[in-house]
C-alpha cells in the first residue's frame, strides 16, 4: 500500500502521515512544495533520510506538469488531498490564489489521477455550508459560503464528485468541522489564543489578549481523531461519491475556548477585541450532524476538549521555550 498525502508538511497532513505511521505498514509518500517548512514533520526525517517508508515528492497545486510527475512518482493506492490555501482570513486578501489553488489545483490532482484505480479522499470544509440556518448541519444542508476560502471549497466539493460520477473515479469527500491541536496554525483563533497566552507567561507581549468575534459557535474535534477518521474512510467499505460530515462531540462558543485556555494558565490576562481579527462575513452555526459517517464505519472522536486544548497550549509553550520567532 503506497498513500500519497498532498499538504504533507501542513497541520493536518503531518498528523496523518505519523498516523499511518505507526498503525499501518504502508509506505507513505508526501506531497509538499519545495519551500515548503519541514518543521511540523521533525519526527519524519529520519525515516525519510533513510529511505525507510517516508518519501517526499515536489509539486505546486498551480503546476499542472509538476503535479502528474509527482503522481507518477508516487503510485499511490490511497491518495488523501489535504493541501489547500486554507487561511479563509487570507482569501479575503488573495481570493484569485485560494481559487486557483484550491479549486484548478484539485483539478489538476484528479486529472493526474484519472488512470487510476486508487482510493481517493478529497478534503473538503464545514466552511461550505457557512452561514447555516438551522443545526445540526446534515450533509444535504445547502451551501452558503461566507468566504472566498468556502467559495473555492465549494468548487473542489463538487468537482471531487464530478470526478466519481463521470469517470467512476473511486473519489469520497469529507467536510470536516473544526479540529485543532499541535501545530495548529496561528491564523485560526484558539491556536491564537494559546500562541499569545504562552508568549504573555513568558514575558514577550503585555498582558492582553487580542481576540476576533467570539460568540461564533462550534463544534470542536482533535486533529488525532480527524487523521483517524480519514483512515477510516479510505479502509472501511469506501463508497465512491459520497461525502461525509466529520466532527467533534464538544459544542461551545469561540469565548468558552478563550475561557478554557486561560484557565489553563496562571498569569493573570486581559481580553480585548482587535478589529483586524474580524472576518467581513463570518459563518457562525458550525454544528455537525455526523451520523452518516459514524454510522458507516463506527468512527467516534475519543479525545476529550480539554486534553485537545491543553496539548495546543503546551505546544506554543515549547515553541515560545525553543526560541521560536513569534509574532503576536
């Protein structure tokens, strides 16, 4: 078994590539742009310096000849695409860049792909249902994208099922709400949170908080769950062209996570509301109705909130301990 993950150095890829790892005997093969930071998969590079199951291929989603010499490099059996332009702050700025990366760039990967018979997982977002009416949100819910990022998530959804239905490619799409832990990009808000209070222990910034809107709901999942889940997918009877909802058990505002972080520390730090973290348009229900994909393959996230939360904490505790460049 060969498994070809796109974003492989990304927050989530490197979690799947420990994953499979240390549960499976599959070699794995991640696809990363040369430029690309390898600090999220330290704990790969012996195994790829020594040629033992980890490899790494180059390829750009915008280029289109770099991404089939990347698949043909790889044979994969199992593809997980998770690389994206996946900051929906950022496509507010660069909305052509998100589109074209992540909606062209699933193109350019499925296209690659087409002679293949592997299992493919397409990661798609909770993003594309934005601003929900009603919760929980079910796979059938309309989309209502509440950012460029969703919008192009929108496109590689429903290009990831075009791709199953008209070339019987065996293609599944998972929308997956929030999940967070180590590594977590600074961009979204907990990891935010946990950045600046470790910082603040440590003497670097006043101590303050700076926060976006907090009322927002969500549903929250452990990124150790999220690869698991994804394994799941690809080794449980896949079915070509369905989608799945994916998500955490732990339902609380972006405030009670503010609340949980800080009462993980024993600094004493303020609250205060920087405009520049509010999105234009923020998609504020994200609650999952995960049943169809519990029910076809008995996943259940089994890290609790709290011990998710602590472990995104001490993660910027070490950063901010190794002498990490940080900036507020």
């Amino acid at each position: 078994m060969r498994a070809l993950i796109t974003g492989c150095t990304g927050f989530v890829g490197s979690h799947l590539a420990e994953y499979l790892l240390a549960k499976t005997d599959w070699e794995i093969i991640g696809m990363c742009r040369w430029r690309s930071p390898l600090d999220n998969i330290q704990s790969l590079i012996p195994e790829i310096n020594n040629g033992e199951r980890v490899r790494l291929v180059y390829a750009d989603l915008r280029d289109g000849v770099a991404v089939r010499e990347a698949v043909e490099q790889a044979d994969p059996t199992h593809v997980f695409h998770l690389a994206a332009q996946s900051y929906p702050k950022t496509s507010f700025s660069s909305p052509l860049d998100t589109l074209d990366t992540n909606v062209q760039g699933t193109v350019r990967l499925l296209d690659a792909l087409r002679k293949s018979d592997a299992e493919i997982h397409v990661c798609s977002s909770s993003e594309v249902y934005g601003r929900a009416k009603t919760i929980p949100i079910s796979e059938d819910a309309p989309f209502h994208p509440a950012s460029p990022y969703a919008v192009s998530k929108v496109g590689a959804d429903l290009m990831a099922r075009h791709y199953a239905e008209a070339y019987g490619m065996r293609v599944q799409v998972t929308r997956m709400f929030t999940h967070t832990g180590p590594r977590r990009g600074d961009v979204f808000a907990e990891s935010s949170f946990a950045k600046q209070i470790a910082m603040i222990e440590a003497g670097l910034i006043p101590p303050v908080v700076k926060v976006g809107n907090l009322k927002s709901l969500r549903t929250v999942a452990d990124v150790r769950d999220a690869v698991r889940a994804y394994y799941m997918l690809l080794t449980i009877d896949p079915k070509p062209g369905e989608v799945y909802n994916i998500g955490g058990s732990h339902t609380c505002t972006v405030e009670d996570i503010l609340n949980t972080l800080l009462s993980m520390s024993m600094s004493k730090i303020g609250i205060e509301v920087d405009p520049n973290r509010l999105r234009p348009v923020d998609a504020d229900l994200q609650v999952p109705d995960c049943n169809k994909f519990k029910n076809h393959t008995g996943w259940r996230p089994m890290i609790p909130f709290e011990q998710t939360m602590a472990d995104l904490l001490t993660y910027w505790r070490d950063q901010v301990k190794r002498g990490a460049p940080l900036q507020r």
